[in-house]
C-alpha cells in the first residue's frame, strides 16, 4: 500500500537497501491537488499502527538492513506486530517510511491478513511516541511477485511524508 500523510515538508530521509518482500503492497501519500498544503512532523518513533477498514490495531517494532542487504521482518511469533525501517523516515516525517507486516505465519493469519483489501481513499493512522497522529490516505494497492519486487520503486525517497505498507 502506498500513501501519503495527509500533513507535512521536510528534506528526504535516508531508504532502506534493496529488499524483498512479497505481495501485497499497498502505499499513502499526502492530500492531491486543490488541497492545502501541510507541514511534515519532526521524527518521532511510532508506537501503533491503526487501519480501521482492515481491523489492524498493532503495535510498532524497529526494523533494520539484514547482512544480505534485506529489510529483516519483523519476528513472526507475535502475528498482531508491524514493524518499521528505523533509519529512515518515521511516519509522518518528510520522506518514505517503510511499515512491514507478515500476512500469515505457520500457525495463523497475521496483522496483515487482509491488507489487500485496501482501496484507493482508505485512511489510516500511525500514533507516535510524540503523542501525534500521522493520518495516511491510501493512493495505491500494488501486489508483486517475490521475485520481481520493485524495490527502486517501492524504497525510493520523497521529499513529502509518505508510507509504504509492505509484507
């Protein structure tokens, strides 16, 4: 899922190396032409991940570049967690912030089960440490195959607060 917050501006963020991951992807960006202009959130870590359309309630996890240049996931014991690229953009903040799920582990579904389920216009939230809410409006749903990731794409910096929601 790709979005963009739908307050921010800032300078760009440092992007995760290449990683795979699977399908879905699904992103949010800021508000599209003919909407007020909003200012970026100084850096704050996130603390809960809220997608009410998709019942998502999780809390947040520091995530970081494995020894073969992948994102690691986050662990797989706990199937209601989400984690975050930590040095990189946090959500809200100038730049692409990178949030990660697993869709389902060996024993059950997992927190996102049901991402591919967002549509275009969905919102939601990440609360953070600073006590603020950064609010995303989803702009795309993209599923690819493990194999074929479009990491340049899905990685690449923005100088807005956008973020991308990947498993």
């Amino acid at each position: 899922v790709r979005a963009r917050r739908l307050r921010r501006a800032r300078g760009p963020a440092p992007r995760p190396a290449r990683a795979g991951a699977s399908a879905p992807s699904a992103g949010a960006s800021a508000p599209s032409a003919g909407q007020p202009a909003q200012v970026s959130l100084p850096r704050s870590r996130p603390v809960r991940l809220r997608i009410p359309k998709i019942w998502v309630d999780a809390p947040f996890t520091g995530l970081s570049i494995g020894p073969t240049g992948q994102l690691e996931p986050p662990p797989a014991a706990d199937t209601n967690l989400v984690g975050w690229y930590a040095k990189g953009a946090s959500p809200g903040e100038a730049g692409t912030s990178i949030i990660a799920g697993h869709v389902d582990t060996k024993t059950s579904a997992a927190v996102f089960a049901n991402l591919s389920e967002l549509d275009k216009g969905d919102v939601f939230y990440v609360l953070r440490a600073d006590g603020r809410e950064a609010t995303f409006r989803v702009d795309s749903v993209e599923t690819f195959d493990k194999q074929h990731f479009p990491s340049d794409r899905v990685y690449d910096d923005t100088p807005q607060a956008q973020a991308r929601l990947i498993t």
